[in-house]
C-alpha cells in the first residue's frame, strides 16, 4: 500500500524592523496582466536607516491558493514589514 503524505503550504515569515517614521506613499505602477501570473504590488523596503522603493514583480500563479502581498504595519514607535505570501483559498 502506498505511503500518503500530506501537502502543506510553508510559510517563511520575515519581519524587518523599519523607521519610526512611516514609509512613503505608494508608487504608481503600470500593471499589464500575465497569464499564469499574479502581481506583486512595488513597496518601500527599510536599507541603510531609510526607506528605498523596490518595484513590483510578476509571481508564478499557484493552484488553489491566492497571494497576499507584503505589508508595514505600525508596532509600538517603529514600523515592521511582513513579507508577501500564499494563503490557501477559502
């Protein structure tokens, strides 16, 4: 009988603590859909004591889940980013 394993999604959670001050307002990004692709929103990243805009990207779609793009979220006097990730679909 063969063996069963189960397949689970792995989330690899990055944190990175930012300014105290809070980023910048979003970019305008052109955005031409891909097939077989999601889009992964440009964001402000926190290098060397300041924010740095990084552009949006293409990420392979995958089957039966959707992509949550990464975000800043206030935590006490600073800011920290989450990166992106996959969540399976309700």
């Amino acid at each position: 009988m063969p063996a069963l394993t189960a397949r689970t999604a792995q989330a690899d959670i990055v944190i990175i603590h930012g300014g105290r001050a809070e980023p910048p307002p979003l970019r305008e990004e052109r955005v031409v859909v891909r097939r077989g692709y999601v889009w992964d929103p440009g964001h402000y990243g926190w290098r060397h004591h300041r924010y740095v805009w990084s552009r949006g990207r293409y990420v392979r779609e995958r089957r039966g889940y959707e992509w949550s793009p990464g975000r800043w979220e206030q935590h006490d006097d600073h800011h920290d980013w989450h990166d992106g990730e996959w969540h399976p679909h309700r």
